[in-house]
C-alpha cells in the first residue's frame, strides 16, 4: 500500500449527506440512468433502491457503525467527485449481486438435481432450458457485443465533449428518452444552446462513426 493511501482522507458525514443533498439534478439524472443499466439481473427491481444501497455503504463506512454485517465503502473526498464515486459503488453492488444471484440459483438447482438425477433434465423442467438454447446463447452474446460496442462509443464521444455542458446535456437527455422540453428544464439551457449543441454532437457522431446514424 502506497503512502498516498494510506494517508488518504475519507469524507465524514457530515461532508458526505452535504455532498449528496447538492447534487445536481443533471449528476441525478446520470446516477439514475447508470442505476438502470446495472440493475438488470441483480435483487435490486427497482434502480432507485440500488442508487440507495451506494449512499447507504458510502454512509455506514464514514459513520463507522456497521451492523450484522453490513459492507461500509468510504468516499475519498479529495480524490474522487461524489457522482464517479456513486457509479462506482453502484457497479461493484451490482456486479457481486449478479454473481450471487447465480450462485444461488445453481447450487439450488445442483441440489435438486442430486435428489432426482441429472442436473440439465431438472434445467429442463424448471423452464430454464429448450431445444433452441444454442441458438439463444448466440443471440445473446450478439447482442452482449452489440451493447457493448455501442457502449464504448458513447463513452468515446462523451470524453470528447467532457467540457461542453450543452453537449453533455443532449447526450444524457437522449439516453434517459427526455423530451427536448425536458432537457432544456433540467439542465437549464435554451433552445438555442440545445439545437447548436445537437447539430455539434451529430457532426462529430458523422466524422468519427459514418453510417452509425439512424436515418
């Protein structure tokens, strides 16, 4: 461990419930949409209640009063801006509660195959599995790469308009499905700003990515 870390200082909480009270609606906006990509697949049904679970760590860890168990992440406050910090509590819960949903679900099942016999026959009964499961499997990884793909491009025009607010506000009005209205209310721009911003990002889209715009 470097000195730097071990030096680092943690957000209290005062510092950090004062940190999340002022969050903007536009870094809202951006928590809440990253909330519902990570969500699918986890316990959380709801985006909203894993954007919660982040706070509620970041939380217990500066409070230090941890409780049955609970898992505290404290927010280097000097290092890390609070919304980079909350998508990246949010993606960690996430991420472990896939995997524990998994692992649930299979040691279930490889328990009930042990009483009755073959594990992919109860698979099979459990509606988990049909004649067509290769062809699925495919289709889902086709698509796990064309998510993919059209993630990292996002992300590559996003960094390419990093200091440009009006920008920025067109490309997480659009991902979020606001209406033009919307956007112009919650980040609080005009019209005027919003169309010039729009016609900016379509022309870098068109440069970097041609063909890649629906018609």
């Amino acid at each position: 461990m470097s000195p730097k870390s071990l030096s680092e200082r943690h957000a209290t909480v005062e510092e950090l419930s004062q940190a999340i009270a002022q969050l903007t609606k536009a870094e809202l906006l951006r928590l809440s949409y990253r909330a519902k990509l990570l969500a699918w697949g986890t316990e959380y049904a709801d985006p909203l209640e894993l954007f919660n679970e982040a706070c509620k760590r970041a939380l217990i860890a500066a409070s230090g009063d941890r409780r049955d168990g609970e898992r505290g992440r404290p927010w280097p406050i000097d290092r890390v801006a609070l919304p980079a910090f909350l998508a990246g509590c949010m993606d960690s819960i996430a991420e472990a509660s896939r995997d524990s949903a998994y692992q649930t679900k299979t040691d279930r099942l490889e328990t009930v195959a042990s009483e009755g016999g073959d594990v992919d026959v109860v698979i099979h009964k459990a509606g988990l599995w049909n004649s067509d499961v290769v062809e699925q499997a495919v289709d889902a990884e086709d698509i796990a790469e064309r998510q993919e793909k059209a993630q990292r491009d996002a992300e590559t025009v996003e960094k390419l308009f990093a200091n440009d607010q009006d920008v920025l506000a067109v490309i997480e009005g659009e991902k979020a499905g606001l209406s033009v209205a919307e956007v112009l209310e919650l980040f609080g721009i005009d019209q005027t700003a919003y169309d010039s911003a729009r016609r900016k990002l379509r022309r870098k889209v068109d440069k970097l990515m041609p063909g890649r715009r629906k018609p």
